[in-house]
C-alpha cells in the first residue's frame, strides 16, 4: 500500500468515527423525496438478482441500504473501512454479514461474489484500484452495480470543488466525483462487458413533498432532452466476462 493511499484511509477512518459521518450516510435518504430515491436505487441494484445470489456491498455504512437490500437478497455482505458505521450497521440490519475492511482491496477469495453493490460509494474511493479489486471477486458473469454522484450536474461539481461547500456538506475529505464517460473508459479498460453508464434523476432530497409530482414529471421531459447530461446521479452497471 503506498504512503498516500494510507493517508487516505486513516482520513476516512477518522471521518466515520464522527456524528458528522453518520448523519452524512444517511442525510436525506427519510424525506418524503430521499424515500422514493432510495427504493429507485435499490430497485436498480436488485433488478435480476436471485435471492441465493452472493453479494459484496461496499461501503455498507450505517446499514441503511443493507437493510433494504435484504429484502430482496439473503447472502449479503457488507464492508466498511468505519468499525463505528458498521456496529450501527449490525443493529439496523443484522441479516448481513459484516467486515472491517478497506474498499480498495477485500479480503475474499477470487470469484466469490455474483454481485457486488453499492451507493454513492465509488466517489470516495481510487476507482481505478477499486474497480479491479471488484472484477477479481467477481465470479465470471458476476456483475457490478453502483449509484453515484454525477459530476456534470452544477451542483455535485461546486460542492466537491469548493472546500467550504464540501466541508458544509459534510463530505470526507478525499471524496471526489466522476463523469460518465470517465466511468465508463475505465471500466472497458479493466475488461468488463455489458457496460451501462447513464445519468439519472433530479428528484432532490430536499424537494417538499408538494412538488414531488411536478418534478417527476420534470425529470420524464428531461430524461429525453440534452439536460439528461446533468443529472444528479449516475446509474452504473458492468459485468465480468462469463467462462469460456
């Protein structure tokens, strides 16, 4: 492990250590808008997937989403570099098997997982390394799964850029973003197929319940426009090449 990958990590264990790291994993996600943002989400990951599939989460957190995913999925794993998120974790959702481990480099056998899963997780990470810790896990036709900020969108690009902003907002200090194309080249390079990289969404956590309607429709009409660039997130999905 290089000097300056530890470094990061020893941040980002110091930053899930802090109530600031909690309230940032689960901010927004029990609005009347974070609700319907995470069931798109988890709709999204699950979609497919048999309930004996074996699946890896990264960046598990405070169990939030792992509580959903175990509607759908009974051998879940779930991975966080925080022991402070993931006690959280085992109470919210204690179906899921849980380990203290950096996201970077998982501690499982080649071919293990049929799936691995996770939100708003890669943009905290090297995703180059990541990725191809990801692919090696993998079992041959596995596939990966990832909702994650969109660096395009104006507001995702000001409040990782500007270091008040990004402080304000709660973010570990080595978070980042990508864009779509750069997601995509990178996962073409590891040598996954099947890759889907779209943007998606404009429901903002924020929205008041009364406004929900409208900006669902919104989001239809620019689903279908240039504007779609911009939104606030990216849905990605790949897999690991079947055996020959």
């Amino acid at each position: 492990m290089t000097l300056a990958r530890a470094d990061r990590l020893r941040r980002e264990i110091e930053h899930g250590a802090t109530a600031t790291a909690v309230r940032q994993a689960e901010a927004g996600w029990d609005s009347a808008a974070g609700r319907i943002r995470r069931e798109r989400r988890i709709a999204f990951l699950v979609a497919g997937l048999p309930r004996a599939a074996r699946v890896l989460e990264i960046g598990a957190g405070t169990g939030l989403q792992t509580a959903n995913l175990l509607e759908s999925l009974d051998d879940v794993t779930g991975i966080d570099i925080s022991p402070e998120l993931l006690s959280i974790a085992r109470d919210r959702a204690p179906g899921a098997t849980y380990r203290v481990m950096d996201a970077h480099a998982p501690e499982f056998p080649a071919a293990t997982f049929d799936a691995v899963l996770g939100v708003s997780i890669l943009h905290h990470l090297d995703w180059d390394i990541a990725l191809e810790a990801y692919f090696r896990v993998l079992k041959p036709g596995g596939i990966v799964r990832f909702s994650e900020p969109n660096l395009l969108n104006p507001q995702i690009y000001v409040q990782k850029n500007v270091p008040w902003l990004k402080r304000l907002a709660g973010d570990s200090p080595d978070e980042y973003a990508f864009t779509q194309r750069q997601i995509a080249r990178l996962l073409m390079r590891i040598g996954y197929t099947g890759i889907s990289v779209r943007p998606f969404e404009f429901l903002h956590p924020g929205t008041p319940e009364s406004l929900i309607g409208f900006v669902v429709k919104l989001e239809e009409w620019a689903s279908r426009t240039a504007l779609n660039a911009i939104a606030g997130s990216l849905l990605i999905e790949a897999r690991k090449p079947a055996a020959p």
